[in-house]
C-alpha cells in the first residue's frame, strides 16, 4: 500500500506540470518541464482505453511489462527523432517546416477522432475559447520546436527541450512572485550552464547553428511552460478527458498552421516540394506522427506505474541513444565538450525531478541502499 501511493504522488506532482510531448519528436516531454518532447506533447494519454496497449493484460510488477512499456519508448521516439532529422536533410526542406507541423496536426486529429470512437465520447465539455487558446499554445510549442530543427544541431535541439523548468522557474519568479526550493535553483543552473557550454561546442566543431534557431526554440519552451499550466486548468474546470483536449486543441491547431500557411503563401510552395519527394516527406512524416502520437500513451503508463526516478531514467537513456544515434547516422564532428555538457544538463533533469518528489525518492533511496547493502551481508 505505501509503494502504491508513494507511485501515485510520483505520478500526480509530474503530470501536474505536463504538456503535450509529441513532437518530438514532437514534442513529444512530463514533469514540469523535465520529460520533454516526449511528455510535451508530455503526458497527456492519448485516450483513457487505449485498443494498443499491447502489455495491458500484465501486472505493474510483471517484468516483461516494464520491457514491454521501456521498449516502446525507445522504438517510438529514437524512430520519431532518426525520422525528423532524416526529413531535414533534404535540401530546402526546412522552409517546408510549418507544412510538417500542419501534416503532423492533422494526423493527430484524425488519430483522436478514431480514440473518440473507442472512447464513446460525445458531448464536448470545454468551451470552443479553452480549446482555441489551448491550440495557440500547442501551435506555438510544437509548431516552433519543429521549425527549430532546420536551425540548430539536432542533439542541440533536444537539449534545449529538456530545459523547459528555465523559462517556468523565470517566469513564476518575476510574474508570480514565486518561491522556488534550493533544488529547482540548482536545476536551472546546471540546465543553463550544460546548455551554454553545449551550444559553445556547436560553434566549434561548425555545425548547423544560428542565432535565430536558439530564438525559435527558446520561445516553444516558453509556450511549453504555459501550456502545462493551462491543460490542467482547463481539464479541472470542466472535467475534460485527454482524448477530447487532445482532438480540439490538435484540430484548432491544425486550422491556424493552415491559415497561416496560406496568409503567408507557403502551402502551395510546400506541397510542390513535398510531392517532389513523396516517400521521403508524406511517407517519413505520416510514420514520424503516428509513433509521436503512440509515444505519449506508453510513456504517462511509465509514469503512473513506475513513478518518475523509473520513467526519467528510461527516458533519458533514450535521449542519450538518440543523440549518439544522430552524431553517428548523420556524420558530425565531435568533440568531448558535448558529453560532460550534457552530463551537467542531465544532472539538472534528475534535481529537478527530487525537488517535485523528495518523500518519496528518498524512501526508494533506503530501499535501494538497504537491498544493496544485504547482498553483502
């Protein structure tokens, strides 16, 4: 009964301050802000009875379960971020950025109109001004964060969506007058420092970067901070299941990245490029969305039954294999800078993740030590 609850305050403080993840690739990432874009799009569960979870039938405790959820994060989200950065290869795909997000949008509109069916939602409960100010915020997180990518080095990338407590501990600093814990400082600090001195070795080595990038992403983690925020509000005011903010938001969402699209003339331009390459855009992308949108279900399932020192651990040794896999399959230049930069980042994710969950960390600490400590007795 203590580990159960001990779980569910786990759980409860980290979806507590989530955001839609998906992208990842999209944005794919849970607590506030340490998941990233695999919780940001981090962890709302794509529907409340989802048909594809495959490890349902087995017991939290059972260990084929946890590989089972474990290896759906990594074969979903390492396939979402091979798939984004493959795309971004393609000579002047980046200026084609937004029509990505406005596919992307769209799939995962039609991905939640099919949860609805299974769900048998049929009444929307949130007003139509929720979900248009909840699609602007998904729209400026997910839409910016994949415009980004054609800016900045991708493993660059991906470390700045881990350090969405940044803009959130500055943010509740000067706007709400907050009171943050000497672990949250810490966590800000070291997130800053390993960025800093990760985006230095950037410029060292030559690789994609530019000013504008860093502007682009910086301001998805701001939208990401609010959008957390926000989801909750809307969800404890008018007791809204994730299927149905998910369907709105993405639909409403999915409207504006067209419109804009058209004000600014880059539909039409960006579906001549992309019928260019049909295999390596429509093909690519429709797989990038539907394992980003599969990805948010398994990794809240990690959260809710293995608490957060589990799900953060899994989730960063993803990240960790997603970025070798992108210095390895892209042939980029390294340097030892990117490993300890990391590290210190890393360590952030981990202070970050204590400060929401002291009681219960430490509890699994002493369970831990004292496991440790009778093997050698």
């Amino acid at each position: 009964m203590e580990i159960n609850k001990l779980h569910h305050q786990e759980s409860k403080s980290l979806s507590s301050h989530s955001s839609i993840e998906v992208t990842t690739t999209v944005n794919h990432s849970v607590d506030n802000n340490l998941i990233t874009d695999e919780y940001q799009q981090e962890t709302h569960s794509v529907s409340d009875t989802s048909p594809l979870q495959l490890h349902s039938l087995l017991p939290s405790h059972h260990a084929f379960r946890f590989i089972s959820l474990s290896a759906q994060v990594f074969l979903y989200y390492l396939t979402c971020g091979y798939l984004l950065e493959l795309l971004f290869t393609l000579e002047g795909f980046k200026y084609t950025s937004w029509f990505l997000a406005c596919y992307q949008f769209f799939i995962y509109s039609i991905l939640s109109f099919i949860q609805i069916g299974f769900t048998g939602l049929s009444q929307r409960k949130a007003s139509y001004r929720s979900y248009l100010i909840l699609a602007i915020l998904t729209v400026g997180s997910m839409g910016l964060s994949i415009h980004s990518v054609g800016y900045l080095n991708y493993p660059t990338q991906l470390m700045f969506k881990c350090c969405k407590l940044i803009p959130v501990l500055i943010g509740g600093i000067i706007i709400q007058k907050k009171r943050f814990n000497r672990y949250d400082v810490a966590a800000t600090f070291c997130m800053s420092i390993g960025l800093i001195f990760f985006t230095l070795a950037d410029s060292k080595v030559g690789l994609n970067f530019n000013a504008y990038g860093v502007i682009i992403v910086c301001l998805a983690l701001v939208a990401d901070a609010i959008i957390g925020n926000y989801q909750e509000k809307v969800m404890k005011t008018y007791h809204v299941s994730n299927v149905e903010l998910i369907f709105y938001s993405f639909t409403f969402g999915f409207l504006l990245i067209l419109l804009g699209l058209l004000v600014t003339n880059n539909l039409f331009s960006s579906i001549a490029f992309w019928n260019k390459h049909p295999l390596s855009t429509y093909g690519y992308a429709l797989i990038l969305s539907i394992f980003g949108y599969l990805g948010i279900d398994v990794v809240l399932n990690l959260i809710k039954e293995y608490g957060a020192l589990i799900c953060v651990t899994v989730t960063t040794c993803r990240k960790a294999i997603t970025i070798i896999l992108s210095f390895t399959l892209f042939s980029k230049p390294f340097v030892i800078d990117y490993v300890w930069s990391g590290l210190i980042v890393v360590l952030g994710i981990y202070l970050n993740v204590y400060s929401r969950n002291q009681i219960a960390f430490n509890s699994k600490i002493s369970s831990y030590t004292n496991r440790l400590l009778s093997l050698f007795r």
